[in-house]
C-alpha cells in the first residue's frame, strides 16, 4: 500500500515544536540550568526536552491513513488562540482577571455549559489557584498594570 501523500501541516509541526523546544531549552540554561532540581532552569529544561522528544516523536512516526483526524481540528486551533490571549493579557489585567475569562471561555466551548455554570467553574478553579499558589507557596501572582 502506498504511503498517503502528507498534509498541510505534517511536516512543519515537528519543525516548529523543535524550535520552540531548543527555545525553551537555550531559557532553562540562562536561567540556572541544572544547578538544583528545585533551580529555576531546572523546569524548562525538563519540559524542553520533552517538547524534543515529542518533536522526534511526530517526525518519525509513520503516517497514517488518509481518514485520520485534522492536523490542528478547530476547537484545538481555538484553544491555542485564547491561550495565546490569555498570556497576552495577563500582564495588562492581571493572573485572575486573565484566567477567569479565559477558563470561561475555554470551559464554554469544549464543554458546552451555559455561561452561567462556565463563570462558576472558572471562578472555582481561578480561586483554587488563587488559594494554593497565593496562600500556601507563597507564589506572587501578576496583578497587572491596570490595577496599579
């Protein structure tokens, strides 16, 4: 059987998750690479090279048949772009702003809840955060620029 010509995108995921991992790579080492387990490099490196080994990963597996899932299905495309938005706006609105309309959002369009019960979860989660990250490590939140 004939291998199934590639589709858009096929080629160049594994290209740009391996740039963004040697990204993510080269930023673990300025910060203090693995001076520590606990150092503040000692994440991204980890997670970069994880993006690595996915990037491998996607470039090496065989392809698969024609009728297989979209490369980047809508919803997924969605999600990218309000995780894109929502970084973005974090250092103008702060942490909880940002992830309040951000989990809203994202809650109502992979779940499909009413606005209603997407505000309460996102508000649940937002001060589970909030009560974990804040009050017991001790972790500054961004408050943003508007509101100093």
């Amino acid at each position: 059987m004939a291998e199934p010509t590639p589709r858009p995108g096929e080629r160049v995921l594994p290209v740009l998750l391996g740039l963004a991992s040697a990204v993510v790579v080269a930023e673990g080492y300025r910060l203090d690479g693995l001076a520590s387990p606990s150092a503040s490099g000692a994440f991204p490196l980890i997670a970069g090279t994880v993006m690595a080994g996915a990037a491998a990963a996607i470039a090496l597996a065989p392809r698969r048949a024609a009728d297989a899932l979209p490369m980047l299905p809508a919803r997924a495309a969605a999600v990218m772009a309000l995780l894109v938005a929502f970084a973005a706006a974090m250092p103008l609105v702060g942490f909880h702003l940002a992830a309040l309309v951000f989990l809203t959002v994202t809650v109502r369009l992979l779940r499909g809840h009413g606005t209603l019960r997407a505000v309460l979860i996102a508000a649940l989660a937002v001060g589970a955060v909030h009560v974990v990250f804040r009050l017991a490590f001790a972790v500054l939140l961004p408050e943003g620029a508007l509101w100093r």
